[in-house]
C-alpha cells in the first residue's frame, strides 16, 4: 500500500468536477426556486469533524447551502467504526431515506468515513440499501466533487474504496470551521499501533505526517484570521515526523504552535503514553497558551491486558509517566480511555484497572465496554468476557471515576481560573460557557456592575441579554464558586484579552 502526497496538480479533475457541479447547482436552484440544501452527520472521533469542515467547504464552494435534515438536497453520513453501537447508529438512520428518496428526486444520498473501509458494511450498503448515491472511504474526502459529478445523471450507486493512503494538505482543500474561534488541525493521519481491539489502522491506513512547513504556515494564517485555538489532531501525535524524510518532532511542532502570536490555546490530542516525552511535558509547563490537560489513555491498569492490547507500556511505566505530568504541572489535568471488557479481562485485572485510577485520579475519563470489532485481532480470541460481567464492572468503574471527575471540580473552587469563552450555555441565556487551561468546563456569569470599554455588559443592564458572540473566543478571568459532578461555576472576574 503506498502514501501518496497529493499536489494542485494532482487535484485538477477535482477542480473541473467542482465548476461543473456549481453551475449543475445552480440551474438546479433555479429550477427549484429556492436554494439547494445540504445536511451532513457526523459520528467518532475529532478527525471526523475535520474531515466534516473540509467536506462542508467543499459543498458550499460548489454552491449549497446549510439546511435541515428534511429540507436536505445532498445529505451526507460521515461514519465511524470504533464501536459496534456507532455503526448500528448509521443503519438505523438510512432506513427512513428510502421514502425520502422518492420524494425528492434530486436527493443525493453520501456514506463516507471509517465504515466504508471495511468491506461487511459496503456489501450492506449494496445489498440493504440500494438508494444510496455515493460511497467513499475517509482517505478520499479530496474527490468528494467528483463522486457527485460522476454521480449525477447515471442511476447505478457508485462506489469508490481506495487502496491508497493519501496526504492532502490543508492549503489544498477549502475548509468550513464549526467555531469561529477554534481550528482542528490534522497533522498527521493513520495509525500504525494496532492495538489488538482497534479498528482505526484498518480504516485510516498507514501513518503519515503532514509537512512541518505547511503546519506553521496554515497555523498562522489561523493565527491572522482570528482563531484564538489550535487543536492538533492525530491518533498518536507524539509520533509525528517519524517517519523518513522528516527532521521535525512533535515537541518542534507543539513549541513552534505556542510561539505564533495570537493562539491563546494550544492543544492537542491524542497522546500515545508509550512515547509522550518529558519535552513535550515541558513545553506544555513552559507556554502560557498550551493547554495544561493531558489526555493519556491507559486503556487498562493489568500488565497482562496492556500486553494482550499491544499497548507497548506497562502499568508502572505509564504511573511514572502520568505522575511526572502531575509533579511538573500541579494545576493541570489528566483524562483518559478505558476500556472495560477486554478479552481474558479477570477480575484481578479489572481491580487493577480500578487501582491505577486510584493513583492517577483522573480529572475526567471515557470509559467504554468491549466491543468486538471484526477482522482485529482482538476479535477471535476464545475468551470474551460475558456482557453480564462487563456491565456490572463497567458500573464499578464508572462510579469510582465520577467520584475523581467530581473531586478535581471541587479542588477549583475559590480559585480564579484562566478561561477561554466559547459561548452562551445551552440552558441559560445570561450564562457563558468556557474551558480553563486544565480544559475543566466553566459555566459563569457576568457581575452587574461589570464594564468593559467603559460599556456595561451585565445581561440585566441591557436589552438582549448578554451577547455570547462578542465574548466567543476571549481569554477571561473566573472566580470558581461551585463546583458540580460535571462542571464548575463561577463569576467573571476580568477580560484578558478584548
Ligand atoms: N488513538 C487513540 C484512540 C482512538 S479511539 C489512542 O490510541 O489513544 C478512542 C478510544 O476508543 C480508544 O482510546 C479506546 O479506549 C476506545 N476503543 C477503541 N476501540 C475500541 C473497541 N473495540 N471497544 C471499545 N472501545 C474501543
Ligand atoms: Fe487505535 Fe491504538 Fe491506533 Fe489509538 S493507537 S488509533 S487505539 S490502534
Ligand atoms: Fe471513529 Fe474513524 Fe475516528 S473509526 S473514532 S471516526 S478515526
């Protein structure tokens, strides 16, 4: 299987395919009388959502526009295949297309993302749901135009699974972010751990770095436009560049993000704990602008389990890891995957699991139960765990680690907290809604007699409330006041920034 980097050249059919398909369009709105919709889904990990922005880009440089699921012209389900819950969600959902479909003859119907590389659910597509327009894998997201123009016009499904692994870089394809004041940036796509009960390097291919200069240039530019965070994506950042032809390492890249002017937060995600080093932990000590919270997932506490996972590290060497982040940053964060299950998993191993959250006490955790993920290796051993047992552990788990996450928001109160806003909370109009370094969820308020420019800004002194867009994206200082299981309150003290 070969990596290839893809160049404009390399894209010119995709340009073609993208001007056809904008005057396509827009006879077809003219037709209608009305704009021509597009609705997307997106299921997983933050990588989809990336590959989301690029593809929402993409249909609205060719012309469509935002809509509901119903008024959808063009609707697309980006998949994900980590566990068999996400991929009953898809199947679930496609059903109710049927109808659609005959309702409104120009409906495109697109499955894209980590499923479509696994062979069992394209022939399900083919066999149980025939309505289906177009079928792609999530190397792919870059001939996104090309599957519609070549879609367009001819009634059989089309389905393209490629072989290859590609680097597309971000200059290459227009991007449309969810939030006005943060950017995921990929850096590096695939994984090559396999890990004995994970899908993703059969999905995602082989690992490859993006180009360190084409990294910086983007992550100023998101710099210049605005952006006030910078999430750096990949399954296993830390190793970034390792592959040949590279002299740059994630702690290059991690250090020359925080020295671009402008980020107030840079973060990054995920960390393998086999080789997260003592520079990254550095850096992240040293810049005032890098994320204080580390996400180190253990997967389990049982050196047997960590052996069967593949997980190349052992419990104590992860404990010296993790406890050496906790030493050097005080204030910051652990969070963490676990997954509870596994196959062989004793109860001894389980208690050891429980062990090493009680020496790590994580300040947030996703737990998952097993889950059998077919062609892994993980998924023809003999000695699967009874769901029975894995319920009542998974409960175990889950009470033990709500009393951490609940512990750590308690440490918060009656501290002032460096917050960044992202916005007004779901459930209350005068309420805004942020992280602290440490990545901790803030809800707050803003006093009444606050000011800011000599302006008051309290929501009961003026008209409309308080208006989240103008603070999206400042740094802010809060006063912790109460903590909650899930979250913290708190009263703003200052704007940092703005
Ligand atoms: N690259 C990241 C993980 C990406 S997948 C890493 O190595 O840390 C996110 C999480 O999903 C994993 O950390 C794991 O806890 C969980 N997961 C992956 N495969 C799973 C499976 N088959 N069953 C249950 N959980 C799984
Ligand atoms: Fe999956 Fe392991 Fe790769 Fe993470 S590092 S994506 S868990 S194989
Ligand atoms: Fe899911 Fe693919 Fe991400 S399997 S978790 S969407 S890499």
């Amino acid at each position: 299987m070969a990596i290839v980097n893809i160049n404009k050249n390399d894209l010119a059919n995709v340009d073609f395919a993208k001007k056809s398909l904008r005057s396509h369009f827009s006879s077809l709105s003219s037709d209608l009388n009305r704009p021509v919709y597009y609705h997307i889904h997106t299921y997983g990990c933050q990588l989809n959502e990336s590959d989301s922005e690029k593809m929402i880009g993409t249909l609205e440089e060719v012309g469509l526009q935002e809509g509901t699921e119903e008024q959808a012209d063009v609707i697309v389900f980006n998949t994900c295949a980590i566990r068999e819950n996400a991929e009953d969600r898809l199947f679930g959902n496609l059903g109710v297309f049927k109808a659609r479909k005959r309702e409104n003859k120009n409906l495109l119907i697109i499955v894209c993302g980590c499923m479509m590389k696994l062979q069992e659910n394209v022939d399900r597509i083919k066999k149980s749901f025939p309505y289906v327009d177009i079928v792609f894998d999530p190397q792919q997201i870059h001939n996104l135009p090309l599957f519609m123009f070549d879609k367009i016009g001819r009634k059989k499904q089309l389905i393209d699974i490629t072989e290859e692994d590609y680097i597309v870089e971000d200059n290459l394809l227009p991007v449309k972010r969810a939030r006005k004041f943060r950017a995921l940036v990929p850096i590096m796509y695939g994984c090559n751990n396999f890990c004995t009960y994970c899908i993703v390097p059969y999905t995602r291919g082989r690992e490859r770095s993006r180009d360190f200069n084409q990294i910086i240039d983007e992550l100023k530019e998101l710099a210049s436009n605005g952006y006030k965070e910078v999430m750096l994506l990949g399954q296993n950042v830390n190793s970034y560049g390792k592959g040949e032809g590279y002299d740059k390492s994630f702690a290059d890249l991690l250090r020359a993000a925080a020295e671009i002017e402008g980020f107030s937060r840079v973060r990054f995600m995920t960390s393998h704990p086999r080789d997260l080093s003592d520079e990254v932990i550095d850096i992240m000590a040293t810049y005032k602008n890098m994320e204080t919270h580390l996400h180190l997932p253990v997967q389990s506490g049982s050196d047997n389990i960590l052996k069967a996972m593949n997980r190349h590290y052992t419990r104590d060497q992860y404990l010296r890891t993790a406890l050496k982040f906790r030493e050097r940053l005080p204030e910051g964060s652990i969070s963490t995957d676990i997954i509870v299950g596994f196959p062989g998993e004793t109860e001894q191993d389980f208690l050891d699991t429980l062990d090493i959250v009680n020496q790590v006490k994580y300040d947030s955790a996703f737990t998952f139960q097993y889950s059998k993920r077919p062609g892994t290796k993980a998924a023809v051993c003999p000695n699967q765990v009874p769901q029975d047992v894995v319920t009542e552990r998974f409960g175990r788990l889950l009470e033990l680690q709500n009393d951490y996450v609940f512990k750590s928001n308690q440490a918060k109160v009656g501290k002032t907290e460096e917050v960044l806003i992202e916005g007004e909370s779901s459930t209350a109009k005068d309420i805004l809604t942020g992280r602290t370094r440490s990545n901790h969820l803030v809800n707050f308020t803003i006093p009444e007699d606050f000011t800011i420019n000599g302006k008051l800004v309290s929501p009961s002194n003026s008209d409309s409330g308080v208006c989240a867009d103008s603070f999206e994206g400042k740094l802010c200082n809060v006063k912790i006041t109460h903590s909650r299981p899930f979250s913290i309150d708190g009263v703003m003290e200052s704007i940092i920034d703005g």
